[in-house]
C-alpha cells in the first residue's frame, strides 16, 4: 500500500520560538489517522504546513507523491480541509453556499449539481438545503462544513476539531460520514480531536505531538503498550491525602498516581502490580474506601501517562 502522505523532517520557528521539532510520519492510503496533543503542542501549525498555508523551515512534506510546496497545485488537488472555524457565508442558504464553494474546486453545470445532491444526502442536510445558514444550529453548519470539503471528492480529507460544539445526532452523524467515505471511497482521513474517545472510536493509527515534538506514534495497541499500562484503578477513599498518594506510588507495579476529579486514578502494569499490597497499604493508613473499579487503561489516560498532561488542559 503507498503511502498518501509524508511528512519528513518538518521543523518551523516562529522567531525565537521552536513550534515543531523535526516531525515525521506517513501514512498509509486508506488509513483514518489520528493527530492528538494537548493545546500548543503544534497540530495546527502542522496542518496549516500540510495545506500549504504555511512555510516550513525545514523539512518536507508529499501529498499522494506531490510536494506541498514544489508542486503544489497537483498537492492540494487532493486535499479537502475542514477547519476549526466555520468558514461559511451565512446570509446564503445552505444550497447557495455548495453552489458557490463548488465553483472553486472548478465545478460547474450538471455536475456541480450532483456533487451537490451528494454532498448534502451524505451530511443529512437534503432537507434543508433552501434555508439560510444564519438558522442553523452549530452542528448544523459543522455538517455543512463537511459538505463543502467533499464535493471535489478529495483523495485526502483533514478533519480539524469537526465535533466542537456540535449535538450528540450531529456528532454522530459525523462519525458515520468518516467511517462510510473511508470504506466506500477509500478516503484517507487526518483526524484531530481533544475527545479521546472519538479517536479511539475512528482511528487506525496515531500521532502523539507535545511541544512540537513526537511522543509516540503506531496503532493504539502499540501506543498503549509504549506507556506499559494496562489497567486504571479509580479508587474513591472517605479521607485522602497527599502521603496516601505518595506512597502508593512507590508500590510496585505503579506507574502513576492521580488525583483527577475527586478520584484516585492509579496507573498500573499488570507484570508486576500486587492488588493485595494497594489494599495492605489502604488498611495499614487507617482509610475506607467508598468507591473501587478496575478498568482497562483508556488513550486518553495512556495520553496522560506519556504527556504527564491532560488532552482538555
């Protein structure tokens, strides 16, 4: 399988500032690839490089074998983008906005038509498609988003934040717009999203990215086993403290101990973590427990464990 996109050595400053350092990856045709980090960790000057927004300091990065900067045209042919920000005219109605973003990507006649027939059925939008896009609800004008991107048909979709602010039926909706144009139209698909979940859910492969540098990068299987977590204890105690948490990091087995929305979140290895010395240690400090679970260790609190930050900071 060829890869539809390398990023090779992309490093960018911005004066003083070192934004990405160094950056490599490809992927594969085909794949619903992930790109995560916390804010400022450098997604989207990332992303803006990979578009051609943005020039690169170093480094190079290939669009289905074009470079984004020496042949740029035949690169950004393949590429749809839908941004953060809503890039949409609000006083036309949903219809009139395809029509006029259509003639961009050089669509006209007959086929513009289709494409926006396509467009709108895909997006859920048919039955709105005469109503002005001011009266839209956020999820809404996000679906609408996605209709423009998609009517050149793009070998390459980015999907920057695609579910901010949007219901749970639009969300979910989006969710089967990814996974049905990956499979019928083998659609690559940049992902970036700070829900975890959705990325577990969608992603084949991911990129960690943390102050521009790479953290870890493969499937989510090799992602979780580069972090050696393989459970969470959430542990609710009637009294805890900060000696509690102190010690119970220096168990074996213990990878990380956090407190995180009145829970103790204990990260563990199943080699070498003993369930019976965690509960020894609570008996012997003299503490109740008011709430035990076992879970197996989410990306996102593997994300924690690699960054020693949250995804939502």
């Amino acid at each position: 399988m060829l890869s539809k996109i390398s990023v090779k050595n992309v490093t960018k400053r911005f004066c003083d500032k070192l934004v990405l350092d160094n950056v490599s990856f490809e992927i594969k045709e085909g794949d619903i690839f992930g790109l995560i980090g916390p804010n400022g960790a450098g997604k989207s000057t990332l992303i803006n490089i990979m578009t051609g927004l943005l020039k690169e300091n170093s480094g190079e990065v290939e669009i289905g074998g074009y470079s984004i900067s020496k042949d740029s045209l035949k690169a950004k042919a393949l590429l749809g983008l839908i941004p953060q920000e809503l890039a949409l005219m609000e006083q036309l109605s949903a219809y009139d906005n395809l029509e006029y973003f259509g003639a961009f990507y050089g669509l006209g006649g007959r086929l513009l038509k289709e494409r926006i027939k396509e467009a709108m059925e895909v997006t859920g939008l048919s039955d709105r498609k005469k109503e002005k896009v001011k009266k839209f609800s956020g999820g809404m004008k996000r679906r609408l988003n996605l209709a423009v991107a998609i009517m050149h048909r793009p070998k390459v979709l980015i999907m920057d934040e695609p579910t901010v602010g949007v219901d749970p039926q639009s969300r979910n909706c989006i969710f089967e717009f990814v996974k049905k144009i990956n499979k019928e139209n083998n659609t690559t698909i940049i992902y970036t999203s700070h829900y975890m979940e959705e990325v577990e859910q969608l992603c084949n492969n991911i990129f960690i990215l943390d102050e521009g540098k790479e953290v870890a990068s493969g499937s989510i299987s090799e992602i979780k086993s580069m972090a050696s977590i393989h459970g969470t204890i959430k542990l609710t105690l009637e009294d805890s403290s900060e000696e509690v948490i102190l010690k119970v990091k220096e168990l074996s087995g213990v990878k990380e101990c956090l407190i995180i929305e009145d829970k103790i979140n204990i990260f563990f290895d199943d080699l070498n973590f003993d369930l019976q010395e965690l509960l020894t240690l609570i008996a012997k400090e003299n503490k109740k427990i008011k709430s035990f679970n076992v879970e197996e260790a989410s990306l996102e609190e593997v994300f924690l464990s690699l960054t020693g930050k949250k995804l939502r900071d």
